[in-house]
C-alpha cells in the first residue's frame, strides 16, 4: 500500500480556507476497501474505489451545505408536482465484478422509484442504479467518479462544481453536459442554480420557500 503525494492545490493554501481534504492511496484490496467501508460509518467521510485506488474525503460544511440545499430543492419541487421519488441519500455503490465503489452526496430513484421503494438493501447486480446522483466537486477528486458512475449504469449526474450545479447525461463516452434533466425535465436548471444561491447567501429555508413561491406561479405539468 502506498500513499500518494498529490501537489498542494491552491484550496488548501494559507491563504484559502480548505473546502475538502482528502488522502489518496494505492494498492488496496478490494476486501480492505470493504472492511474500510463496514469501519467508517461517519456521514463526514466518502471512499472512492477505482481498481485499487482508494480516495478518503473528510467534508466540509460547506459541502454539507450545499449537498443539502439542493435535495431539499428536489425533494421540494417533486413533493411540489406529485412527482415519486425515492431517496437513498450516500448510500454506498459498489461492485465486485467492476473492481469500482463510490458513495453520491445525494441520488434519486425517479423513474424506477416504485422498483426500489420497498427495499432497504440494494444491489446494482440485480437492481437499477440510481436515475440521478448528486456530486459536490468544490475541490477536484483525485479519482475522477464520472467514469464509475459510466461503469455502474447511472444514467444522470449532478455536478456542482463551486459555482454551478451542471447536469450531465451518460453517453457512449462517459458523460456530456446536457440543457435539463432527464430524471426532472421540467425544472429548468437556471431557476435550480438560482434557488441555490439564495441557498447559500440567505439559508435552506429561504431557497425551499422561493422554489415554492416561483412554483406556485408554473402551470401545473400534464401528467
């Protein structure tokens, strides 16, 4: 096992608060890699895997905050429009045959949201993968997720990449950025990243009750 020395990024410099840290090593096994995960049960800490390549994040509050204000917009907005979703929050996705795991900072079940609503337990060799997952990037990853995210079949990522929230569709080659969501067609993302920063600026409370203001003045969708 060796531990990586990646160069210091200018978010971890004295003069810029550090957002994430995070450790990267090398050489783990995929049964360390589980032990690891059935040790760590703290929501502070992500693992990433990726063919023996092992990423620890420790999250800021400024990553918990914005991972929260955006499910409580989508949670808002399809409560709002009648829209079933089920949320599985950062559960763990992993698999064997792929020698990949990652854990989202927020998915979706929205088109198979019936499929999953009565589970408790899910594995990605029998059951869907999420239709949406959620991806706080304010610092970068040392372990691109996209690319396990493409292994694992999830068809829509969210990235927030410290100044917007993009929505990514997976394609032949991974993933592209695409105009609206596939899972959440008729939320436009611009009124999304909006909410968001009223979010950031004036609190969760504000942003959900602006969602909800701005939805009251939406023609109800055609089911």
């Amino acid at each position: 096992m060796t531990l990586a020395s990646p160069p210091l990024r200018e978010a971890e410099t004295f003069t810029t608060p550090v957002v994430d840290r995070r450790v990267l090593l090398r050489g783990i096994s995929w049964s360390l890699y589980q032990h690891m995960l059935a040790e760590i049960r703290s929501g502070a800490v992500r693992l990433t895997y990726d063919h023996g390549w092992l990423e620890i994040m420790t999250l800021s509050p400024l990553h918990e905050k914005v991972k929260k204000i955006i499910a409580r917009l989508i949670e808002a907005y399809a409560d709002a429009r009648g829209i079933a979703v089920e949320g599985f929050g950062s559960t763990t996705f992993s698999r064997e045959d792929l020698q990949r795991g990652l854990e989202p900072d927020e998915c979706y079940y929205v088109t198979h949201a019936a499929d999953v609503a009565s589970k408790s337990e899910l594995d990605l060799t029998v059951d869907p993968p999420p239709d949406l997952a959620v991806e706080v990037d304010i610092s970068p990853p040392d372990i691109a997720k996209q690319p396990i995210y493409a292994a694992l079949g999830v068809p829509e990522v969210w990235r927030y990449d410290g100044r917007r929230l993009i929505p990514l569709r997976r394609t032949a080659d991974g993933y592209a950025e695409m105009e609206k969501s596939i899972a959440l067609p008729d939320l436009p993302m611009d009124r999304l990243n909006e909410f968001l920063s009223i979010g950031l600026a004036s609190g969760q409370s504000a942003a959900v009750q602006s969602m909800r203001n701005w939805l009251g003045t939406q023609p109800a969708t055609a089911d």
